[in-house]
C-alpha cells in the first residue's frame, strides 16, 4: 500500500511503486483535470505540486510522491477563484483548455514566488509548458493581470 | 429582416402541455425532403428531432452545440447566437453537445471552418421563431395584443401593464402555438450578445480541471488499452509473442487488431489492462516481428526530388486558367521562375487520440474527442453492420484537433478492440504513436512562373505537385486537386488577365489528411511569396502592388486598415517589414511581420499584425483567439518542427524532436477585426495561411535572403 | 523579526558551508611527485577532454541555460540556473529530473542532486581554453572554495559528477572510464598542477 496526500485527502493505493504519479491520480484516484500530453517531461501538462514544486508527474514515481503533499488542479482553490483562475476567466486564455492546468500549476508557483513576474521571469518559469492552440500570449497577460489582482487583494 | 420560416403542419406537432414538459424547437428533415422543416414539440411527444433549444417547465433553457469543441469556441457562439434572438440571459443556459447524427443536425464535422457560416441563418430564424411563439403565448394568457408584448432575459413582459412571465411559464402554451410564418431578424445594431467580446462559458471548467475530454471519460468496468502498431505506416504483422506483457500486473488480455486507414488496413497488438500505465507497461514488453512486404520505403529527400521533376517536367493536370500565361512567359523578358517546398506535418494535438467504445450486441456506443461525430456514426454502422441509429457517438471536449480528429481509424480500431474484447475500453495513443503514424499533412512544392511587363504582371503560372488527400478516398485521378486554387485571393482574376493553376498529382503511400487551413496552409506560402518576388521584380512596395490587382472594396479596405495599424508608410526601407494576404474558407487576413536582428547576432520576430474580414461575426474575442493561435501554429510550421521519413519510417517521435514553440518563442500578435455584414466566413483556420510568407518577407527585407522552403531555422537566417 | 530570521537562516548556511569543508580538509593526502610541467599538462589535456564532453559541459554551460543532447544546444524548454543552481519558479530541475535516470530514450537523465553551478559560483566549461579552465579549476574562488585535495575527491567521488559515466539510456559517454579521468586529475595535480600554455587547444 502506497499513501498518497492529495488536495488534503489521504489515498491508500495498492500499485507499483515505479506507476508515474499521473496515473495513480487519473486512474485510480479518479481526478483526471490532470493531463496526459507526452508521458516524458516534454509538455507540461501533467504539472501538479509536489510539496509545493510544479513536477512533472508523468516521470515522478509513486515511491517519490508517497506520503508527500500532493495538489492537482482541483485542489488550486476551493471555488476556482484562485487569482490566477480569475485572471484565466478573464482574459478568456484557455481555447480547447487541454494544457491550461499544467499551464495554471505552473504560474501558481511563479506567483507565489514572485509577486510581480516580469515578461522575463514569465518566459522563465513558463516555456516548459506546451499550448498547441498558441494561447501564450493571453497566458502572459493573465499572469500580469492575477499579480496585479493578488497585490491589489493583499493591499485590503 | 425579414426571414420566412419553412413549416409543414403535418410535422409540427400540438402535443400537450402536460405538467413537467418542455418546449423543444429544431430543424426537421422530413423523409425524401430537400428543405428541412422547423419542428417544435414537447419533450414527451416523442417526435425525433435535432431540438437545439428545450426550455423546461422551470426555465431552465438548454441548448445543444452540434459541433465538436476543440478549442475554436462552438460551445460559445453558437449558444450566444441563439440566446441572441431567443432574448435569454447567457448565464441562465446550459449547453449540451449533440450525439452524431447527420439526419437531425445535417453536417457535424468540424472542419473547413464551418460551424458559425453554416449554420448561423437558420439558428438565428430558429431563435427568433422560439421567442415569438413564447409572446404569444404569453400576450394569450394576458389577453393582450402581443405587439404590446416583448422578451427579455428568458422572459415576456406586457410593456404597459410591466407584468411578466418566465419562459418557464409559458412553455406549456408555447408548444401549442404554431410557429410564425416569418419572423423579424435584429439588424446588427440591436444585437445585445453577438458582436460581444463575452467571456466564453466554457473557461470555468477549464481552469479546475471539470472540463471532460475524451482522455478523461469513465464508463463502470472500462478498461484501458495501448496498441503497438507496424511503425512503417501500412504495415503488416508477422507474429507476436505475449508471454511477457501477460506477466506485467494489471494485463488482462492481449491480441491482434486491425484498424482501417482510408481503404488499405494498419495491423497492430493491443494490450488491455486496468490502468493506462500497466497497457503501457503491456505494450513494452510486447514482441512483434513485423510483416513490411509491399510497402514503399520512402524517404524525404526522394520526395522532395520527384516533386521538383514533376514541376520541371510535366504541366500537370489544369486546376484554372484564364488568357494564355505560357505564350506570354516564352516570350518576356523580365521573369521568374522559382520552386517552393513546404513540409509533411502532424497535428500533435495537446491530447493524444483516444477513444472509448462499447461493443454490444444490439448497439455499439463511443465516446472520444471527435470532430466528426455523424461521419464516425456512418462509418462504425458500414464496418459493424450495426443500423444508424444504434450506433451511438458522443463527443466530449476535444483537447485540439486541428483535422485529425476527423479521421476515422482511431474510432474503428476502439470499436473493434471492444468487440473482441466484450466490454467498455478507453484506447489511448502515447504521444509517439500521435506523432509517428500520421496522417499528416502533405508536403507540396511548387513552382511559380511570372512576368513583368512596364511595372504589371503580364503572366503569372503556378503548379502543385504533391499528394491529393481526396485521392485516398476514391476516385478523380483524373482531375486536379480542387484546393489547388485555395488560399490565393479571387479578386486577383479580376485583373491578372493571364494566369494558370496546375496540379501534378504524386501518389505515395503515407496517408494525408486536412492539418488547419488544410491546403491554404502550404498553397499561402508559395502563392504569397511569389507575389512578394513580383513585386520586388517589378520595384513596387508589396502592399501598393496588392492593391493595384485587389481592385474590390473589401481588400481596399483591408489594405488600408493593415497600413493603418502597423505604421507600414512610415516604416524605414530594410528595417525588417514584410506582408502576405490568404483567402480561406471565405475570410481574408492579411498579415504584417515585423523582425529585428538581436545584438546576439539573431533574428527575432518582434510583432505580428493581423487584419481579418470574415463578413458577420459571432464573438470578437474568440475571433482575436484564434488568430492569435493561428499564427503560432504557423510558426511553427515555418520555423521549428517537421515530419520526415527514413526508409518508410517516420523520424519524428515526440515533442522533444517534434519540437513545439513555447512561451519564450512567440511573438506579440495584434488583431484587427473589419466591420461589416457580408455573409460569415470562417474564424478557425484563415489565421494561418498568411503567417508564414509574411515572415519570410520581412526577412527578405531585412537581409536580402529570399527563403523559399520551410521550415528553416531563425536562429541561422 | 522577518529580518532577524533571514539573518540565522543565512548564518545557518554560511555555517554549514564552511563545516562541510572544513571536514574535507581534514584528509588530505593526495600523492605529490617531482615538479613536471610537461606531465602535468599532458595529464590536465586529457582532463579537459571529459570536461568539455557534452555529458560535463552541459550542465555548465556559458550562459545562463543548461545544454542538451551531445550536440549540446540549448535545453528544450529554456529552463534557467536559478540563484542556486536549481532552476527558477515552475522550472526547477527536479521537477523533471529525478534522483535517478528516468528509462528510456529521451526521458530525463537524474540524480538527487541535479543541477547547474549556483549563480554566484558558475563555474563556466563551456567556450574555455585548457589553459583558461585548468586555471579556474585551481582558483578557489572560481572553483567553489575547493582545496586541492577537494577537487581531486570531487572530481573523482561527487555523485553527481559521477553521473556523466551513467547517463542513462542513448547517451554517450565521457571520452575515457572515471577511474582514468580521477587517476588523470591526481597526476596532473601531483605534478603540479601546470596550466597548459596560452596556444593549448
């Protein structure tokens, strides 16, 4: 049995210690807002946080992730209004969506280690993750706009 | 506007309004009609037909989006162009996708741009005809002229009296009332959602994970499997050994498939299992010894080098032709002649191909990212010999699509894995098995003839030479592909009075199918590119030289409306400015790239302008979205990734070799939307086409290097 | 009180710092030999040829991105150093990079302590003469404090460095086995650590 923490539940799962993260999250957890997109570190789009680090889960084992704190995109906000959330709603960034929660995992972090990212710091913390539908530029500008609403939130 | 609606007593049915029931209205297409009929009836009539709008008892309005979502925004327009007319509150809809089924919704297949332009006369007639009938139930019950009556926000108010019923009220009456024999369209001044840059009601449960793609469906007892396919694209199986897949945990079965590629079959090994990972797992320790007798082992270059001999050798077959191009070309002294070569490219949608089927004996049902829903549905019941309307497919969201998802292999083969299996199996194809067996789109060349005379084209003669994705489906060998005129703007045969089109087909056996903007994509290239060599040939700045042959009002404007934003008058000779101007699927976008050389000694693209006239529109915003994605797509076509083969095989594996452009490649796209109400082009693909000749000539102009052949490397030029 | 804690956070770190090598300094004993400029500069040639193989030069590299594949061109998702070595916000290393090589063709090589040199210590191969590099090599203050005897065991027994001669599947190897490269690094310095000339390619 393996002891998986995720978004604050405990899941005891009985499977192979070498099972990437992904698919004990998607197949047997059930939460599958997590994504498939190349199972080799390439995309992105299986992002979720590892003890607060945006890890690839594809190519994490289970052996690493046990008894480790583990959030996927359902467990970014309780009511999808996470600063970053809004921002995405907004600036209507996701087209087809299928990479927009890797893409919103991984800006989580970049937030919350920089408050005020520049298009630099965006580019930095953002090129590993891939969007076919070509929404960069309104993921860019939906960063810029949840650091803003994040330090106008932390003003009040 | 005034807008006549087809109705046929005999299929408008008066069913009762009975506790709990629910107006539904839609399009009918009456057996051995032509014209379908606008049905409307309660939910429990029975009758059978595509009900785009139900409004239920309580209020409660859903609406059905008969196209495939995959990221282009049907789930959006077209519920905000029947909430438009049918006077309900955007918020207050609920929005459900269509099962496949061509009878009641007619085309369903996502593709070629077409879900707003197809449909959006009939769904807004069909809105209007919904809101009257429900004021007229309404000025009914009132006993009041239902001219004094209007509708707002899901309900009808008595405008002297301010009373007011809720749709929900009225549905039971409404569904008694015969539709209007015409109907009064807003003009576009009036529109309240259309024309709105509206935040699209899909975005929600795409930030947290609710939105269900095809990858995230469950059924009770599924399984999951992964398919080890003959790497060389038709190949065969010589035989397998299972013994070691069968050991991994979690494998439950494992056998020979075969899926349908076009007419000729792909055979590979499936591995069932309990999870994705363990079919995965499966899969690796699989041992296949493959049967490739027959198959062409082909190769890029020979490729590329039979292309460039058919355009020097034969004329191929006409695809158009007005005056006489050749005489004047032997003749002219000042000319070009240049070859073109785009490249073979996959659609690596962010969501691999999968599939869930269910194999039963009195029904087969699917479920899956599915751009062609009623095309699937004809194809499951010719293979399966199942009726129609047993086979049941159901689209989820759609994680891109971008054409593949409108090709039918991978719906056959899950069907034929629950077949034989005797269950529920979600199929999942890794990345590598997305990149590696196609179809792709097909690489063409082509050749560009033209001349100059006094500063005017005298001549101009083009050739394709490439695969026909038509000719894998039957006949017309005979004939030149009919996209080779696509992408290259009509009102140039206004006045290019000596001008040709050929096609040279080249037969090859890697299956091709439609990638965004389909033919536009590579025809945009050669086409626009050599209008930027005529103009530098005949010494005229590109834009002024479009415009003497784009005499019609809309390209006028459209040029005008790309000087205007991107400052092209003012700019610097050489500084690094280039243009191009595509028609597809009846929108114009003309494009403005603008690069820089960097202080590290590279070019960077430092802006995109795009100016696009797609007639009546929908949603603004939608529209900026898909341009903009548009022109990353075709970055990176042009600049970064392509799909090359090696003795039959396919050199491309995932996203490490089939490289994508990320956040810190794109450029900043600006776009600019023309006003007007010519009828709707298409939104999804017309982005793209010009991207890639703009680009080139930007670079022209900044280095004097003419590039001709994609994808080249902009960390080299 | 935000202040005073960064404060024992960083003389927690400078403290650890200088313990740990202030514990390696402790065994030294690397062998010394006659004075042989020749020798030594043969022996640091061959040195330099695993160091700028692509399974060491990548990791450091002239700018501020790691480098990939054996033609050694710029990682795929322009990930950055970071201040620590480690990567920046979302990118950081080990959220590809494992403790060990994940299996397969094209899957992310690993070790526990995956990593580029920190910022304020790069340690740049990449671009560097023999002469340039076997300087910065000796330099303390290029070197990351390292003693002689440091670089010989970190040469010779850091873990990750050891990683170059097990980088996992489709990789190349380094020019020569690590027991070479470690007895080539001992003798260069036993001879007395020469840099070679200025022309020295």
């Amino acid at each position: 049995m393996i002891t998986l923490t995720v978004n604050g539940q405990k899941h005891d799962i009985d499977a192979d210690p070498n099972m990437p993260l992904l698919w004990a999250i998607r197949d047997i957890i059930g939460l599958t807002g997590t994504k498939f997109g190349c199972g080799a570190a390439q995309c992105g789009a299986c992002t979720v946080h590892l003890n607060g680090e945006a890890v690839r889960s594809c190519v994490t084992k289970l052996s690493r992730a046990a008894g480790q704190k583990i959030v996927t995109i359902e467990g970014l906000s309780l009511n999808n209004d996470h600063p970053l959330q809004k921002a995405w709603n907004e600036m209507n960034v996701p087209q087809c969506g299928y990479c927009q929660s890797g893409q919103l995992m991984s800006a989580a972090v970049l937030l919350r280690e920089n408050p005020n990212p520049t298009d630099q710091d965006i580019d930095d913390a953002m090129s590993g993750n891939i969007c076919r539908c070509g929404t960069y530029q309104r993921i860019r500008a939906a960063i810029h706009k949840a650091a803003a609403m994040q330090m106008e939130g932390a003003k009040i | 506007m005034m807008e006549t609606n087809t109705i046929s007593r005999r299929n408008f049915l008066r069913a009762s309004g009975l506790a709990g029931a629910a107006l539904c209205l839609g399009f009918y297409l009456p057996a051995n009609a032509k014209k379908e009929e606008l049905a409307a009836a309660t939910a429990e009539s029975g009758f059978d037909f595509n009900a785009w709008i139900r409004i239920d008892t309580d209020g409660k309005v859903t609406l059905t989006d008969h196209r495939a979502e995959m990221g282009q925004g049907s789930y959006q327009s077209v519920p905000q162009i029947i909430a438009e007319e049918l006077e309900v509150n955007l918020s207050d809809i609920h929005v459900v996708f269509a099962q496949g089924n061509p009878v009641k919704y007619g085309s369903q297949i996502t593709g070629g741009s077409s879900t707003i332009r197809g449909s959006y006369k009939k769904l807004l007639k069909l809105s209007a005809t919904a809101r009257e009938m429900l004021i007229t139930a309404a000025a009914n019950k009132w006993n009041v002229p239902a001219a004094e009556c209007y509708a707002e926000g899901g309900h009808v108010i008595h405008k002297p009296s301010g009373k007011k019923l809720n749709y929900g009220e009225l549905v039971a009456a409404a569904s008694k009332i015969t539709p209007p024999a015409q109907v009064k369209l807003k003009e576009t001044s009036q529109y309240k959602l259309i024309r709105k840059p509206l935040q699209r009601m899909d975005t929600p449960m795409k930030t947290n994970g609710e939105a269900v793609f095809g990858l995230d469906k469950r059924l009770p007892g599924m399984l999951f499997a992964s398919v080890e396919r003959n790497p060389r694209l038709r190949g065969k199986i010589k035989s397998f050994d299972a013994t070691a897949a069968l050991k991994v945990p979690g494998v439950k079965k494992v056998f020979k498939i075969q899926m349908m590629v076009f007419k000729t079959t792909r055979d590979g090994v499936v591995v069932v299992a309990d999870s994705t990972w363990a079919a995965m797992q499966g899969r690796k320790a699989l041992k296949v010894e493959w049967d490739d007798t027959g198959f062409d082992h082909v190769n890029t270059a020979d490729i590329y080098q039979a292309h460039e001999n058919l355009l020097k050798t034969n004329e191929g077959l006409p695809a158009k032709k007005q005056g006489e191009p050749d005489a004047i070309l032997a003749k002219a002294d000042k000319k070009i002649d240049v070859i073109y070569q785009t490249p073979y490219q996959a659609h690596a949608a962010m969501e691999p191909l999968n599939c869930i089927a269910h194999y039963q004996q009195d029904k087969i049902e699917i479920w899956g990212p599915i751009q062609a829903p009623d095309w699937v549905q004809g194809d499951i019941s010719d293979k399966f010999k199942m009726p129609k309307e047993k086979v049941i497919v159901n689209m989820t969201f759609l994680g891109g699509g971008f054409g593949r998802k409108a090709f039918l292999d991978y719906t056959h083969e899950a069907v034929a894995i629950s077949k034989e299996l005797g269950g529920p199996v979600q199929v999942i194809w890794t990345r590598e098995d997305d990149v590696k067996q196609g179809p792709y789109r097909a690489g063409i060349s082509y050749r560009g003839q033209g001349a100059i005379e006094n500063g005017e084209i005298t001549a101009l003669k083009f050739k394709m030479a490439g695969q026909n994705i038509d000719h894998w489906n039957g006949p017309g060998r005979d004939k030149a592909n009919g996209s080779t005129t696509e992408g290259f703007l009509k009102p140039y045969y206004d006045s290019i009075k000596n001008i040709s089109f050929a096609d040279v087909p080249y037969e090859m056996p890697l299956p091709n199918m439609w990638w965004r903007s389909v033919y536009a994509s590579t025809n945009g290239f050669a086409y626009e590119s050599f209008m930027n060599e005529m103009a530098v040939l005949a010494g005229q700045d590109q834009l002024d030289f479009r415009r003497k042959y784009l005499k019609d009002e809309r390209s006028q404007r459209l040029i005008d409306r790309m000087e205007e934003v991107s400052g092209w008058k003012t700019r610097k000779q050489n500084e690094g400015y280039g243009v191009a101007i595509t028609e597809c699927f009846e929108t114009t976008v003309g494009q403005i790239v603008k690069v820089s050389r960097q202080p590290n000694g590279k070019v960077k693209i430092d802006k995109v302008w795009a100016v696009m006239d797609c007639g009546w529109y929908v949603n603004p915003d939608i529209i900026r979205a898909q341009v903009e994605g548009s022109v990353v797509m075709a970055l990176g076509a042009a600049t970064i990734h392509e799909i090359t083969f090696k003795n039959g095989l396919v050199e491309q594996n995932n996203f490490y070799d089939y490289l994508m452009p990320r956040m810190s490649d794109v450029p900043p796209v600006e776009v600019h939307i023309m006003e007007n109400t010519a009828n709707a082009g298409g939104v999804g693909e017309p982005g793209l086409p010009p991207f890639a000749p703009a680009l080139t000539d930007a670079i022209f102009d900044l280095t004097g290097k003419r590039i001709r052949k994609l994808p080249f490397n902009l960390n080299e030029v | 009180m935000r202040k005073l804690l960064v404060i024992s956070c960083l003389l927690l770190i400078v403290g650890g710092v200088s313990l740990s090598f202030r514990a390696e300094r402790k065994k030294n004993s690397y062998a010394v030999l006659p004075k042989d400029s020749v020798g030594s500069v043969k022996a640091f040639m061959s040195v330099y040829k695993v160091l700028m193989s692509a399974r060491c030069m990548n990791c450091h590299p002239a700018g501020n991105a790691p480098l990939q594949g054996d033609d050694s061109h710029i990682h795929t998702m322009n990930v950055k150093r970071g201040e620590d070595g480690h990567g920046l916000y979302a990118a950081r290393c080990s959220n590809c990079h494992q403790a060990e090589n994940t299996a397969g063709l094209h899957m992310p090589p690993g070790n526990p302590k995956w990593g580029l040199p920190p910022e304020n210590m790069k340690m740049v191969f990449q671009g560097r003469t023999p002469r340039q590099l076997a300087l910065q090599l000796l330099d303390p203050k290029q070197n990351g404090g390292r003693s002689k005897q440091q670089l010989i065991d970190h040469m010779a027994k850091d873990d990750l460095v050891g990683w170059a001669w097990h980088p996992g599947d489709g990789r190349t190897l380094p020019p020569m086995s690590r027991a070479a490269f470690a007895a080539q690094v001992r003798l260069w310095i036993a001879k007395g650590a020469y840099a070679p000339s200025a022309k020295a390619k």
